[in-house]
C-alpha cells in the first residue's frame, strides 16, 4: 500500500506550472489604465494565434479594454518552447514521458518602463490533480489538440492573473 502511494505521489508531482517574476510592480497593473494591447510572438503561427485569442478573452474577462494605442499598456508574449506533447506516451509509459510543455515570457509595459517582466512554463504528464485548473482526469489523456488547449488556456490564465494581482 505504501509503494502505490508513493508511485501516485511520483506521478502527481511532475505535473506542474513554474513561475518566476523577474520585474515586479508595486501596483496591478489595472491601476496604470484599463486599455492594453496584446502581442504574442513565436515559431508556430497558429499557437500564436490561439494564444491570443484566450489572453485577449481573459483581459476581457477581468475588465481590460483591448485597443491598438501606443499609450496603453502593452503586454508582449515570446512563446519560446511549445511541445504538445505524445498522448501513446503519457498512457504507455508514464513517469514524465510524453509530458507536454509551453514556456514563454510575458512583460506587461506602460510608456517603455516595465511592469511586470514574467517567466512562464506549463507542462503536463496527464495524471494532474489541481483544482481550479483545465487539468481534468482522464481529459488529459487526449491527443494533441486536447493537450495544446489545456497548455494555452493554463498560460493565458496565469499571463493575466499577473495583471489582475498585487505583487508585492
């Protein structure tokens, strides 16, 4: 019985999101204005646009207004690694194979200082169990387009929560 619990342990563990913030501001950044531009950036063309589709409908979730005005506060995300992972794997094998992953960077800027300058990364293994998060038992264990969804609907969620959250 010990043995099983620790293998579950060793299996829930790995499926996580890590943050670092490298600039932080003293306020949210809501309180520098409500309008905000999105630019996300990246290799994979249609997970750019996907992206920006769930961060722009987050913003609007949480108040923002999304213009294109150089005065508004600008939020720029550089998708740096993007790997869906392999569902034959996940299943099969386990232990972090086929784990799916997104890092990027996000940086939230008003009139060229910065805000908040955050380093992001989603990744998954199929078997998470977290609460208030798009990982759902067994809606892991999907293909490709299932595990892309959760990873960029995970990293919109945590881009505007930086937004929306004090900091400090």
């Amino acid at each position: 019985m010990k043995i099983l619990f620790l293998i579950l342990s060793l299996l829930i563990l790995p499926a996580c999101s890590t943050h670092q913030l490298n600039t932080i501001s003293a306020e949210k950044v809501s309180s520098y204005g409500k309008d905000i531009t999105v630019k996300v950036t990246g290799a994979n063309a249609d997970i750019v646009d996907k992206l920006t589709r769930y961060i722009q409908a987050n913003l609007l979730t949480a108040g923002f207004n999304i213009v294109a005005d150089d005065n508004a506060t600008h939020l720029d995300v550089a998708i740096s690694d993007f790997d869906p992972g392999n569902a034959a794997l996940r299943l099969t094998v386990g232990f972090g194979a086929g784990r799916g992953s997104l890092v990027y960077n996000a940086k939230y800027t008003k009139s060229g200082m910065v805000l908040i300058d955050y380093d992001g990364a989603e990744r998954f293994t199929g078997l998470e169990f977290s609460p208030g998060t798009k990982y759902e038992t067994f809606r892991n264990f999907g293909g490709e387009e299932t595990s892309t969804l959760i990873l960029l609907e995970e990293a919109s969620k945590h881009i505007v929560e930086q937004a929306t959250t004090n900091q400090k």
